[in-house]
C-alpha cells in the first residue's frame, strides 16, 4: 500500500531490538495503565520465535522517529495458523492518515506469507474507535471475551479470513 501524502516521508519496516525502549514509550502515550505493556512484555512479544513485528518511522528533516508499531504472533489454532495482532499502536500526531491501515496491510501480507489463513484480534469494547477501524479493514466481530483485560474489562474478538476461495497458504 502506498503512503498517503501525509504519510510521505513514513516508512514501515521490520522491527529491531534497538526499537524497544522506543515502541515502549509510544505505546505508554497509546493506552492507558490498565492496557500498556511494560518493558519485559513488550520485548516477550515483539522477539518472540512466532512475532512478525514492524515499526513505522517518520524520516522528516533529517530525524528519523518511530510513530506507529504493530505486533502479530502467528499461532497454531485447530490445526490452522493465524495471525494474531497482540498490538497496533500510532502516535497520536499521525492518526486519521492511513498509517494504521498501512500498517494492518503489511501485516496481513507478512502472516499470509507465514501461512496464515486468518487473523484474529482483542479490542476493548470500550474502543469505539477501533473497533470501526477493524470492521471497516474487514474484520468481523466473533464473540465477547469477558474480563480480557483484567476483571470487568471486556474485549471484543475480531476475525479475518486471509484466503479466498481457492488459494493455498503455503503457495
């Protein structure tokens, strides 16, 4: 997909683990105490054997900044592989310019390219705003997970199919 032109001089690439501290503070700024990671959970997921991760950095006047970050475990579920997304974080400065579906793009090419078959997502049902975001991405709202985020804090399951009819995973 390409960048908009707001989003010109962003690029999205694969994480590195000189991006830690980085994405760590970004998603501080994105959620609230009871939804941020802390440090050691947020290296877990993003080096994980199974984490496809990338980070988006703007390259404006010669500064390269790490605005935005998506995180996806492929996982085995019933004899299929799917991509997980443990998180999509943006900065507030670069939202509403198409860097989260530019992100969710990439992100559904890499798990296809991994062999996923679909892809899978929490949001909090508090999170109006994402949850639009997921529905109009094509994802559909599979069930209620209750106390997800900690007791009383529910998420909304959101699924995707990867494949059309027809194509193979692996190919």
């Amino acid at each position: 997909m390409e960048p908009s032109g707001a989003e010109q001089g962003v690029r999205v690439r694969r994480y590195r683990r000189a991006d830690l501290a980085h994405i760590f503070a970004l998603d501080e700024i994105c959620f609230e105490p009871p939804f941020r990671f802390t440090l050691g959970a947020m290296r877990r997921f993003a080096e994980a054997q199974n984490a496809l991760a990338v980070v988006a950095e703007d390259e404006a006047d010669n500064v390269s900044r790490i605005v935005g970050f998506c995180i996806l475990h492929v996982e085995l579920a019933g004899g299929d592989r799917i991509g997980y997304i443990v998180t999509l974080d943006v900065a507030p400065d670069h939202r509403r310019r198409g860097l989260a579906r530019r992100m969710m793009s990439e992100m559904q090419q890499r798990a296809r390219a991994a062999g996923c078959c679909s892809m899978a997502l929490h949001v909090s049902v508090e999170n109006e705003g994402a949850t639009r975001f997921y529905e109009r991405d094509g994802y559909a709202r599979s069930h209620l997970a209750r106390s997800f985020y900690g007791r009383g804090r529910d998420a909304w399951v959101y699924r995707k199919d990867l494949l059309a009819a027809g194509d193979d995973p692996g190919e």
